[in-house]
C-alpha cells in the first residue's frame, strides 16, 4: 500500500510539475502580438484563380478581418505590382474586392516580390508595432503567401496560414499548403486572439 501511496504522490508530483510548466508556456502565449496579413487578393489577380478556393476563400478572409477588428489588432493589406505590367496602384484592378472589409487606416505594402518582405518597410511596421506573430491568408497559396510565410520565418516571426483562406489557380495545391505549413482554423484562432487581449 505505501508503495502505491509513493506512486500515487509521485504521479500527483509529476502532474502539477507538467501544469505549471503549462501555466509558464500560456504566460508566454499571452505575449503573442498578432497581426493579420491579406495577400494580394486584387481584382486583377482573383479571375485566374480556382473558383472552388474563391468562393470560400473570400467568405474566410471576411470573417478572419472582422474576428481581428473585433479583438484590435493590425490588418496589414498587401498588394502586388508588377512595374512593367501592372496593376497601377489607384485602379480597379489594383483594388481589393469592395465586398473585402479593408479600411482606408489599415495599414497598407505595396511589394514587387513574391515574398512581402523583400524591399518594403514591412518588417518595420510590424517591430513598430509590436507584432511577433503573423497569420496570412490571400493569394496565391503557392506564390506570394508561401514566400511571405517563409519570409517570416527568416526573420524568426512565428507564422500561420488561415485555413480555408488561401486561394490558388488549383484547389489541390492550395490544400498540399494548408497540409504542409502551421495551419491554423477560425475556432482555435478565435480563442487565441480573445486571450492575447
């Protein structure tokens, strides 16, 4: 019996060691300062695109922008311009979708490379405001968002794709991306961002 006593102790022991290291790792958690980045999702770019990824693509990266508006941090817009072929900024096709919840004060990247960071003041943006921990959705799942999420990874951010908001010319791509990047859902996100208020 005392020795069932002793391993009854030790297990009890063992798991109030395991919580409190948890408690330690959710401290951690709480200083996650997220920001939201959405690529490229540009009229000019979205007909080329895999309408099974458009359709619930567009309708997540709607409700991934309000769940950050809800909780207050940064939406970070990003667009694409190819100097030689467009879009020009300030045209139709250079815009986001008018269905996309954007406002004029979120922060905006212009960027002529795949990977957002390369030669903008991206990475600046997000040091002046504090962000350590990017979630990307938009457009293309296997173009500009991976190079953006690998980006991020060189410059030692913790990153995350949305679920079911990449959009690529082929839905099985876009799916392999979501399969073999840190993915992340709306439920589980949710719960994040109300705790690292």
């Amino acid at each position: 019996m005392k020795k069932i006593s002793r391993i009854m102790l030790f297990v009890m022991l063992a798991s109030a060691a395991a919580f409190l290291l948890a408690a330690g790792d959710m401290g951690a958690a709480a200083k996650m300062k997220p920001a939201l980045l959405v690529i490229d999702i540009q009229n000019a770019y979205l007909p080329k695109m895999s309408d099974q990824d458009k359709k619930l693509g567009m309708e997540m990266i709607t409700y991934y922008i309000e769940l950050f508006r809800k909780n207050g941090f940064p939406i970070i817009r990003v667009y694409h311009m190819n100097p030689q072929s467009g879009p020009k900024p300030e045209s139709e096709a250079f815009a986001f979708p008018k269905s996309v919840p954007i406002k004029a004060d979120d922060p905006q990247i212009i960027k002529t490379y795949s990977n957002t960071f390369n030669k903008t003041n991206l990475d600046k943006l997000l040091k002046d405001k504090g962000c350590n921990t990017l979630f990307l959705c938009g457009l293309s799942a296997v173009g500009c968002v991976l190079a953006t999420y690998y980006g991020a990874e060189d410059l030692d951010y913790k990153v995350f794709m949305l679920k079911d908001a990449l959009i690529s010319h082929d839905s099985a791509l876009t799916k392999a991306v979501q399969e073999f990047c840190e993915t992340i859902g709306y439920s589980p996100l949710k719960l994040l961002l109300e705790n690292a208020r």
